[in-house]
C-alpha cells in the first residue's frame, strides 16, 4: 500500500485515503486520511474510489436522531441532577 491509495479496513469497513504507513513490532501499521487512525495492514484492502468519500469539518458535526446536536446533548446531559433519577434511601 502507498500513500494515495484508497482502502477499506475489513472489520469496520470504515474506507480512507493512505496518508502514512511505519513498521513497528514486526507489523506494518497505515494511517487513513477519514479518523487519523492507525490500521494494521493486514486487515486492510483496496477499496474502490467510489467507496471513497471526503468528510469536512461540517459533516462530522452531525446530529443524533435528526433533533439534537451532539453538542446539546451533552448540555442536557451536565444538566441532569442525578437526584431525579436515582432512589433515595437504603432500603
């Protein structure tokens, strides 16, 4: 595999761009342009350039169920008292 080249990682079928490789521990490692993510070569194939889709900053703030932004659900996450949830008492 050389940098450029379009490839898919088996177990997720997550496809990205080759952008380097290293060889540590005996194993040779790939470093795709879509997570910035490390991938041992092994389970790596050619993927076809149809596959393949550039992701921009925009895209990757998405939403969760079409009604709220991951953002806002960590909000209304910190703002949860635990208190409303959780039993009082020893029982």
């Amino acid at each position: 595999m050389q940098t450029g080249d379009i490839v898919k990682y088996l177990p997720t079928s997550t496809v990205g761009k080759v952008v380097a490789t290293k060889e540590m521990d005996g194993k040779v490692w790939v470093k795709l342009d879509r997570t910035g993510l490390y991938y041992v070569a092994d389970a790596l194939v050619p993927a076809d350039a149809s596959e393949y889709k550039m992701v921009s900053f925009k895209e990757k703030e998405s939403t969760f169920k079409g009604t709220n932004s991951v953002r806002d659900l960590n909000k209304m996450e910190e703002e949860v008292d635990i208190g409303d949830v959780t039993p009082t008492g020893g029982g």
